[in-house]
C-alpha cells in the first residue's frame, strides 16, 4: 500500500470504520456516511497535486458501485468540487472518462458551454482525447 492510499484509507476509516475494505457495497452504509466517503475520495483523485494522491484517489473511485454512483454522485460533486478550477474539471472528467461514460458525456457537453475559457477549452481537449481513445 503507497503512503498516499494508506492517507486515504485512514480518512475513510475515520468517517466509518471498515468502509475501506466495503467500497464496492457503499450503497449499504447510509447515503450521508457515502456521500462523505465518495467527497474524500474526490478530493483525492481531483484536486490534489501529487500523482500518488491522484492514483490513490482514482484506484479507490473504481471500486465504487456504479448504480450508486450514478444516482448520487452529481451532488456530491457540487458541494466536494469546484468544477471552475480547471485542475479540478480535468481530473474529475479524467475520472469519469473510462468509468461513467454518459455521465462523462454530460460534464464535458457542460463544459463547453462554459462562460469560462480554460473550463470550454478544457472540455474539448478531454472531448478529443476521449474520442481518440488516448
């Protein structure tokens, strides 16, 4: 286990003890402890700036369920991200690229309405890429 995935276990833990170990039944603890575990994560694999934080914070997002997800994760990400912050933008539609892909799909068609010029720029770049398959 690398230093940053033992940080991200040890935040998990402290929101719920055993949660580490139960990510892909999140759905089973209650959707106010989830919510906290998925914005941790988050801001693991969004907003921090070392590669390791990053790989720690995506490693752990995949092994989320999925149907859970797809309900819930829109609103978490309102109050655990700041979607502006082009940082922030890339790596969660990074995130999202190879795992939720309509959901992908919905950030990056947001994004390219964007008032903000690195958000729309940022969004078709990612757009391309996706399109590309790198």
């Amino acid at each position: 286990m690398s230093r940053h995935e033992a940080i991200l276990r040890r935040q998990i833990e402290s929101i719920s003890s055993g949660a580490w170990e139960k990510l892909d039944r999140l759905d089973a603890l209650s959707a106010a402890i989830s919510s906290r575990i998925v914005a941790v994560i988050l801001e693991f694999a969004c907003t921090a700036q070392s590669i390791g934080a990053i790989s720690a914070g995506r490693e752990a997002f995949e092994r989320l369920p999925r149907e859970w997800l797809a309900t819930h994760l829109e609103a978490i990400v309102e109050t655990a991200l700041d979607l502006m912050d082009e940082w922030s933008y890339r790596r969660f539609l990074e995130l999202l690229a190879g795992s939720m892909p309509d959901m992908f799909d919905r950030y990056v068609n947001s994004g390219l309405t964007s008032k903000s010029v690195d958000i729309a720029s940022a969004a078709d770049d990612l757009r391309l890429r996706a399109r590309s398959g790198d």
